[in-house]
C-alpha cells in the first residue's frame, strides 16, 4: 500500500457520495439541500451541509462550514493540499473562501449557470490576477445532486402555494 492519495474517479465518487449525504441531512432539516467534504490525503477532515435556517447566518454555506472545519483540523487556514467535494457549484462567497484557503481542487455537482463562480456565470478559482487558483472538476454525479435541489424546490413551491389558498383574501366578508 502507497501513502500517496489516490485521485482517481473511483475515489472521487465515493467523496462525492458523502457530500451527497450531507446534502440529504439539509434536505431533512428544510434547508437548500447542498453538502461538502474536504479530503486531505484520502481523508475527510471537514464535512458539512448548507444550515442558513438553522443559524440564521447567509453565509453558513456547505462550503464555508466545511472549510472552518477543515482549518480547524489543520490547525491552519492553509488547506493547500486539501481539496474540496460539494453537490452544487459554488457561489462567489464560497468560491473566494475556497481561494483564500487555497484549496487544491474543487469537484462540484449540479452546474449553476445563474449564480456558480467554478465556471458557471463566472470563474472566481482562477483568476489571473491572483496568485491562487484551484483546479476545477465539474459536474460529478451531477444527475443526483440536480434531483435534489429541483424535488426540494419544487416541494417548497407546493407547501407556499398551499399557504395561499388558506389564507382568506384580503378586504374579504367575515362570517361572524
Ligand atoms: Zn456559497
């Protein structure tokens, strides 16, 4: 057995299975359903799943918790040989996060044509001007990650349709 981590799609797959769990554990909890690992050496050292509800906090993505986690288990904001699984692309909060911590590689889920910084509307990993840029592996198990987010939304869309309906219209006779 070699020390060295192995990258292959295998591996990568099974990471991205356990971000994909993480994202489930939001989805339970009635949050944007997202999850992220960080791996360092074929080790998970930072998992985490999207808790803006919960903490009431707009930044408290999957990206950012895992990243706290993963400096934590380092001891240090360096993650330079760490790379980072998440569900969905990342926004540009986690996306300059993610540099910042000078994350190694980024494997991302669902794409985000409207608001993904890995490549989606644009592309904060790898700025030329900047003297960090993480590699980009785009779309892994991507089918998954995509059902989720649409059955959540769509169920969100349901239950807020359903909240109108019960609420009578305004300037309405009351019975009484
Ligand atoms: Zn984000």
């Amino acid at each position: 057995m070699s020390d060295s981590p192995i990258i292959d799609l295998n591996s990568d797959e099974h990471f991205m299975r356990q971000a994909l769990r993480e994202a489930e554990k939001a989805y339970r909890k009635d949050e944007v359903p997202v999850g992220a690992v960080i791996v360092k050496d074929g080790r998970i050292i930072g998992r985490a799943f999207n808790q803006v509800e919960e903490l009431r906090d707009a930044t408290a993505h999957a990206e950012m918790l895992s990243l706290t986690q993963a400096q934590d288990a380092m001891d240090d904001w360096r993650l330079t040989d760490c790379d980072l699984y998440v569900t969905k692309e990342p926004c540009p909060m986690c996306a300059g996060a993610i540099v910042h911590c000078r994350i190694r590689r980024v494997i991302f889920g669902c794409r985000d044509a409207k608001g993904g910084a890995a490549g989606g509307f644009t592309n904060l990993l790898q700025v030329p001007t900047l003297n960090h840029h993480s590699d980009i592996t785009p779309g892994l198990l991507e089918d998954e990650s995509k059902a989720m987010l649409k059955s959540f939304f769509l169920a969100a869309r349901e239950a807020s349709a359903a909240r109108k309906k019960l609420v009578a219209p305004e300037g309405g006779e009351e019975q009484g």
